[in-house]
C-alpha cells in the first residue's frame, strides 16, 4: 500500500494549528476566501507545498467580491510560491485562467456538486474536459446522498490510472470515500487542520485521518 498523502484545509490564520500537524500531513490548502486577511502572511511561513483556493458562494465558498479580485488573488499566491492553484471548471474565461497559472504553478482544476453525485458516465465525461483544457490535477467532488454513492467517486480514479486525480463525496455519508481516496490510486484527500475547522461537509480532523492510515498500515 502506498503512502496516502493528506492535505490539511487552512481556514484562518492560527499558525499554532498549523505546527501542530505539519508533521503529519504532506501539503496544505490555503482557503482565501476563509482566512481572508493574513492568508498572504500564513502562506509564507509554510513549511510544506502548499495549493491557494478561493471558493466563491456558488462553489460553496465565501468570497463576496468581483470574480476579477478572486482571480487576481490566485496569480497572486502562484507569484508567492503556491505549488498548486486550484480553480473551478465553472470559472469565466477559464482558458486564459489556466494559461496565467501555469506560468508559476501547476493547476488543479476542480469540480463541485453540492447536491448529488453524478452518473460516472457524466464524472467520465468531466475528467476528460478537464484533462482537454490543461488540467494537471483533475478534482472531482461530488455530494453523497446514498452510500453507493462512495463507489461512484472511487470507480472515477480506477478509469484513469495514469493521471493525477482527486475524487470523493462530501457529507457524513461520504466519509468512506474520503478515507479511501488515496489507498486506491488518488494523488491525496483532504482534512480538516482540527476539530471544528471544517471547510467541507465530512471533513475529517488531520490527527484522525493520519491514524486511520496508521493502523491500516498494520493490517
């Protein structure tokens, strides 16, 4: 079994939280729209790869302002070192957005439904897009309603073997996907940088994942 590499979710600035898993995880996300003031500042003292993401509303984030400051935000953190930039396939001129990126970082193209999980075939379908249009990263995340739901996601990797991808299910019952992410050919998963600290619907606490893997490890 390989490694499974967690990302633990930056959601304000409290840098103490951050040292207290840092040992623990392999990379951070760093919510813009959360942390707001101070990410820029956060982002700095990182001692891991770190990916910038800024949700607006409608991809269940709080950014308020214009879409331009959103995307101005996001070159901003590839200028100051981002490894990875995560932007919505929904995103207004979205192929300009990804030729911007690439100049300092890699892109993580994301997908989100909030209220369900597509047929494969559709999630199919949405990883060859993102693939076409310059995806390094394909992020598919979907929202269980059913555990088979879980299955769904999973099934999403083992099509695509040779990519770096990212697929599970939000909410309680998708934790198992979550989980398994990345024992079954997922680049990682995310958690959340503490109890209470969620950014997601089912996110898991960093401390509670790494031993989850730990005791599977001994299996």
């Amino acid at each position: 079994m390989k490694k499974p590499k967690i990302c633990a979710v930056t959601v304000d600035n409290n840098l103490a939280m951050v040292r207290e898993v840092e040992n623990f995880v392999d990379l951070f996300e760093v919510r813009i729209d959360l942390v707001g003031d101070g990410w820029q500042e956060l982002a700095k003292k990182l001692n891991k790869p770190w990916i910038a993401s800024n949700r607006n509303e409608g991809e269940g984030g709080q950014w308020r302002k214009s879409e331009g400051e959103r995307i101005e935000e996001l070159l901003l953190a590839s200028g100051l070192g981002a490894d990875l930039i995560d932007i919505e396939l929904g995103t207004i001129n979205l192929a300009e957005t990804i030729r911007l990126i690439k100049r300092q970082a890699k892109c993580l193209l994301s997908f989100h439904d909030l209220k369900g999980t597509p047929p494969l075939g559709q999630l199919k379908e949405i990883v060859q897009y993102q693939l076409a249009v310059g995806a390094d990263i394909c992020k598919v995340i979907t929202t269980a309603q059913k555990f088979d739901d879980n299955f769904t996601v999973l099934q999403l990797i083992s099509e695509f073997p040779d990519i770096e991808i990212i697929s599970f299910a939000m909410g309680p019952l998708g934790l198992v996907s979550r989980i398994l992410c990345p024992l079954v050919g997922g680049s990682f998963t995310y958690a959340s940088i503490g109890e209470g600290k969620e950014s997601a619907s089912g996110q898991i606490p960093v401390m509670d994942l790494y031993q989850i893997y730990t005791l599977l490890k001994r299996c």
